[in-house]
C-alpha cells in the first residue's frame, strides 16, 4: 500500500498567512508612489487646462492676459469666462505659477509682460512631488509655487 504525503491544513495556513503580510506589506510600499503620480498628473492636467483658457483669450485679445501673477490671471480668465473654476493643487491648496513674459533686445531673457504691452508668450507653472528638479531660472522664471517651493514643471508659448 502506497503512504500519500501531502501538507497539513496548518502549513498551508501558515504559507498563506505569509503571502498575504507581504502583500499587504508590498501595497503600502508602492501605495503612496502611485498617489504622488496621480496627483503629479492631476497638476499637469490643470496646466493644460488653463493653458487652453489662455490660448482661447489669446485668439479673441490678440495677446495673452498681462501680468505675472497666478491672482491677475485668474481673475482676467473667470471675469471673461474663460475658466470657470480655478484649480489649486490638489494636496496643499497652493495655487500654481504664472507669467506672461516678452523678449527684450537682443540676447535678452525674457522680461515679465504688463498692460498695455502685448504679451507673446506666457509660462503657467507648478510643483511636482515626484519630480523636485526645479526649473532653470533661465527661461521663463516662474518664481515660487508657494512659499519656499520651488516649481519643477512649466507649460509654456511660445
């Protein structure tokens, strides 16, 4: 007569018992990355979403809202119906960077744009979680994305 070995009921308790703590484990190593990604995306998408607002008025004005401030721009933008809804970051409430800029003379950098000036090119900007690089000051500066933050991502035109 042949003897059949196989597990007991408690070994295969306690294999399982084990698959599901380092599951559980490995969740809630990679869950708070993803989140940092979505709202990382989240961010991108309000940027893109203004940036058409900006386009549209840019279209019926023939020059982008002047100013250099996130206050002036929405308020330019839901005054004229533009942009129904301002968005701010999703996590701090910060609202997000904006300027619109000119080239001065030769070799000159780009120069924050006022009214009445036209206005050829506008930067919108914010801070990433997963992407801390900050921008270069060099084109265009964006400035700070809320107190000692700096801004790691930029839409910009041209």
């Amino acid at each position: 007569m042949f003897l059949i070995r196989g597990y007991s009921l408690i070994e295969l308790i306690i294999v399982i018992a084990l698959i599901a703590v380092l599951a559980a484990a490995s969740m809630s190593f990679l869950g708070p990355g993803q989140q940092r990604y979505g709202r990382d995306a989240r961010r991108q998408a309000d940027l893109q979403s203004i940036a058409s607002a900006v386009e549209l008025y840019r279209t019926d004005n023939g020059t982008y809202p002047p100013g250099s401030s996130w206050a002036s721009l929405t308020t330019i933008l839901t005054g004229t119906g533009y942009l129904r809804n301002v968005p701010t970051d999703v996590t701090t409430g910060r609202q997000y960077a904006y300027t619109s800029y000119y080239f001065g003379g030769a070799g000159a950098g780009p120069t924050p744009c006022v009214a009445p000036n036209r206005c050829p090119g506008f930067a919108l900007c914010a801070a990433l979680e997963r992407n801390t690089t900050p921008i270069p000051a060099s084109y265009p500066v964006c400035g700070s994305c809320g107190g000692a933050v700096s801004c790691s991502f930029r839409v910009t035109n041209p």
